[in-house]
C-alpha cells in the first residue's frame, strides 16, 4: 500500500470528506511549506492532505513555495500525489464544471524555483520528462471515475501560466495554437519537481471558467467561484472512487 497525499487547490483548502487524525508542522531545508500537513482517513484509506495557498488560501501561485511543499511529503514517506488544480477552458470541449485528467503541460512560468537540481551537484541531472504525469495514478484515476460513471475528459494538454493575473485573449490563442486545452497558473513547476524527486505525480483539473477571449464577456470572480462549487464536488467523489484502490 502506497503512501497518498492530495494537494489541494483553489476551492479545496479543507477535505470535507477527510477525518482528520493528525496535524503536523514540518519544515524543509527549501523553507515552510503552505501549510502543515493533515494527516486523515478518506473512505478509510490514510492520506495526507496539503492546502497549496495555505489553509486560509492567502499564497499567491507564484508565491507557493512548490519545493518545500514536495520536500516535506517525499520526506515523510509520500509515493502518490493526487494534485488538484483549477484551470480555465481554452477549447470549446473544455466546458465550465468539466473534470480533466491532462496528460501533458507546457511551462509558460518564469522565475519560480523550479528545480532541486541546481546546488551542490556532483554531477548535472536531466529528468526524463516526456511523459509529465504518473500514467499509472492517471490510469486510475480515469478507471475510478469510469466505474463511478463520473464524467471526466481523459487527456489534455495544461498551459501553465506566472499568473496571477489571469491571461489577454492573444496570449489564450497562442496556447491553443500551441496544443493546450486548459490554463492554469499552478501546474508547474510542482509536477516536474515531483518528477525530480520520484513522486508519482497525476491532476485532477477542475474547469472553472472559458478562458480569456473564449466566453461572452470578462472573467468574474463570481463565475469561477459558482464553478468551483459543483467542480469540487465532482472531484471529491472521484477521491472518494479512486484513493481506495491505490
Ligand atoms: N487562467 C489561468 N488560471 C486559471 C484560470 C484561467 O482562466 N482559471 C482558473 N485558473
């Protein structure tokens, strides 16, 4: 049985469905991470759970200290991480409240920490990273909402954004030209540092809004949060279909 941790995104600061057992307040040699770790029981199964902005959603994506929040879940022992993510519909298939699991990302980010790589080496270290996410944990994932019969889209590819102003219509068109279906501004650089460190790393994104220049007007504050609501119930019954079998 794999250790799991959940890190959750915007709109899933608590795990409702969680029985807390444990907090636990642990420091990296990268500095705190966004929050202490909760440790509980979902369905029955033990995971860990870590809000990325903080337990009161107050870090920004680009303030999110992305390297101690990897350290401290490899250090106390994590194999699987489940990470949670909101993102913006770039193609018209990409609808509000859809569930995606992507399959590929492109980084867009600048200026983040985005490697544990790049002090003290003996030697300089290239990841493979052909494949950005766990194709096992997705595997399970997508087989979880299937038998659930919870609809989700089963590939995608993410464009990670600096954030956290949201995109120009212009910039939206270059991503889609690019091949991405959904735009987020956390996707990376956590799931490549995931990578560097040996996490089997998947996403369950959560559409919450058309992107820039894809809807009929500006994006509200109030549009992405009435999504976040039925998004995020739809992503705690896939927890609930797919964190028993792993
Ligand atoms: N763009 C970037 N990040 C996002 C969006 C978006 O439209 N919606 C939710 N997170």
């Amino acid at each position: 049985m794999s250790k799991v941790a959940i890190i959750g995104g915007t709109g899933l600061t608590k795990l409702t469905n969680l029985t807390i057992t444990g907090r636990e307040v642990h420091v990296s040699k990268y500095g705190e991470p966004s929050a202490p770790l909760t440790r509980g029981l979902l369905v029955g199964k033990e995971v860990i759970f870590l809000p990325r902005h903080g337990a009161g959603h107050t870090i920004p994506p680009h303030k999110v200290n992305y390297r101690a929040n990897i350290t401290v879940l490899k250090n106390v022992g994590v194999e699987k991480v489940i990470s949670i993510n909101a993102v913006g519909g770039i193609t018209t298939a990409m609808e509000a409240q859809r569930i995606v699991i992507p399959d590929q990302i492109i980084d867009y980010t600048w200026s983040r920490h985005h490697t544990f790589f790049d002090e003290g080496l003996n030697q300089v270290v290239h990841v493979d990273f052909t494949s950005p996410y766990c194709e096992e944990l997705r595997q399970s994932i997508i087989a979880a909402a299937r038998r659930d019969k919870l609809p989700i889209i089963d590939t995608a590819t993410y464009a990670a954004t600096q954030g956290p102003r949201l995109e120009s219509a212009a910039e939206i068109d270059r991503f889609e030209r690019d091949g991405c279906h959904i735009v987020g501004m956390t996707g990376m650089p956590e799931a490549a540092l995931a990578r560097e460190r040996g996490l089997c790393y998947a996403s369950i994104a959560v559409v919450v809004n058309k992107a820039a220049g894809r809807g009929k007007g500006v994006i509200t504050m109030e549009e992405i949060e009435h999504n976040l609501v039925a998004g995020v119930d739809q992503v705690k019954r896939i927890l609930e279909a797919v964190i028993p079998s792993l």
